[in-house]
C-alpha cells in the first residue's frame, strides 16, 4: 500500500465557502422552525394513524356482517349433526 505524508483534502472545504457561526437570531429561527416541522409531522402522523384504523375497524365491521349468516347456521347445527359432551375415564393397563 502506498501512502504519502500529506493530509488529502477536497476542494470544497475552504474559508470561503463557510457559513458563519449563527447568531442569536439564527439559532431562535432554527429553534422554532424545527418546532413547526416536528409539529406539522405529528398532525400528519395522526392523521395517517387514525386513517389506518378507521379502515381497519370499517373492515372488522365488514367481516362481522358478511359472516353473521354462517356464524347462525353454526349455533343452529353444529358440523357433524350431533355434539356429544362427556369424559373418557380409563383403566390403566399393568405391563406384563
């Protein structure tokens, strides 16, 4: 690898081409400017959040009512005709 001693710099870092330091004024302007632009996102954030749910719970409305008719016919008669309730009690079997 082949290194020489001098520093490498590009060319757009000069006196020149420095801002100078913000003054009260300036910082007061960021300041308040970066409040109405993290004031602005969270309305707009709101905004897309409550949109994402109404259109989530109008979909869980949806899926309710087109299912309303199966989930009767279920209570009605259950799948296979009959339901059976009851307990399985076992003797255990001695290995021999």
């Amino acid at each position: 690898m082949f290194t020489n001693g001098g520093q490498f710099r590009l060319g757009g870092n000069g006196q020149r081409l420095r801002a100078p330091a913000p003054g009260l004024l300036g910082r007061l302007l960021t300041a308040v400017a970066s409040a109405a632009v993290l004031a602005v996102t969270f309305m707009f954030s709101l905004v897309i959040f409550s949109a994402v749910a109404a259109i989530a719970l109008l979909g869980g409305i949806y899926l309710w009512w087109k299912t309303r008719a199966l989930r009767r016919q279920l209570r009605e008669r259950p799948p296979g005709g009959r339901v059976i309730e009851g307990e399985v009690i076992q003797e255990a079997q001695s290995p021999h």
